[in-house]
C-alpha cells in the first residue's frame, strides 16, 4: 500500500531507478513509465482516480514513485488523496 513514508523516501531515493531497471529490464520500466505518464496526460485537470482501479498491488511501489518523478520533473500536477488511495490531476492557476 501506498503510505506517506512511501513516498518520504522516495523523494530523497533515486536508486531506485536502477533497481527497478536491473529487476524488470530497461525496456520494460520505460514503457511501463511512458504508459503510466500517456494516461496520467490524457487526463483531464481536476479530475481524480482511484489508484486500485488502475494500479496492481505489485506495481505500487514503482507507480508511486514514477508519480512522485513526474511531479518532481515539472511534467504533472499531481497530488496523492490523504489517504493515498486517489490521485487528483490539478491546473496550477
């Protein structure tokens, strides 16, 4: 599950790209990533999801962490619910 301490280490842990690289291969984190990022794009400001729906339990790990990456790089507005069970999709204004 998603937890606030989750995603603390993630901000500071860039390691991680090269673990999930070595565990799942680099062709498959990319594409996983440019999946993940493709729908995130396409959908609409202020609009939310449910991450259950849309995220297995063993990828978790990794879609948090790609979440807290596209929000770091600028690419996405983003922001976890409180209870990190939804995803909101936000304009800045």
């Amino acid at each position: 599950m998603i937890t606030q301490e989750n995603l603390m280490k993630n901000s500071a842990d860039w390691d991680w790209v090269d673990r999930y690289s070595q565990s799942m291969g680099d062709k498959a984190l990319v594409d996983y990533s440019r999946k993940l990022c493709a729908y995130l794009l396409a959908l609409p400001d202020d609009s939310e999801i449910e991450i259950a729906r849309i995220v297995t339990r063993r990828n978790e790990d990794l879609f948090a962490k790609l979440v807290c990456r596209y929000k770091y790089e600028g690419i996405l507005n983003l922001q976890f619910s409180a209870d990190f069970r939804r995803l909101r999709k936000y304009e800045l204004k």
